[in-house]
C-alpha cells in the first residue's frame, strides 16, 4: 500500500515508528496527508487509494473533465459492530 501510494500521489513516503515523512508536490502532500491521518483514526489506506486510482484514470479522459465524479467514486459505508455486554 505505502508504494501504490507513493505511485498514485507522486511523492515519497517514509514512516518509521510514529512519524511519517513525505516529500513531493504540494498536491501529493495534501493527499498522502488526508490518507496518514486517517490511519491513525484506524481508517484503512485501501479505501483512499482505491478512490485515488478512480480519479487519476478519470482525469485523463477529456471527455469527463467538466462532470461531476461523484458517481464513479466508491461509498463506504461504516458498520458500527455492537458488543455484547
């Protein structure tokens, strides 16, 4: 996951122990951002980076550029598993 990500955001990620580095362009660094501190809010990496592949392929094709791309992107919905007591 650390290397689609570094892949999909064109930076360089390094982690080692609690602390992140990131080094790259300032839009990379918003994205790689948003995606490191929804780790530590137990969030799974998959969820962003299979959302950063749908909008990379859609920002190629011209056709689609001036659309709403909310259709294509995945909802995740949460599931809130009740404990018993």
């Amino acid at each position: 996951t650390l290397k689609a990500l570094e892949l999909l955001t064109e930076c360089y990620i390094l982690v080692q122990g609690n602390t992140v580095c990131v080094m790259g362009p300032y839009k990379g660094l918003k994205t790689a951002r948003r995606v490191v501190e929804d780790c530590i809010k137990n969030v799974h990496p998959i969820y962003h980076i299979k959302s950063l592949m749908i909008r990379k392929e859609l920002a190629n094709d011209p056709r689609l550029a001036n659309e709403n791309w909310e259709r294509f992107l995945p909802n995740f919905k949460k599931r809130n598993v009740q404990s018993r007591r």
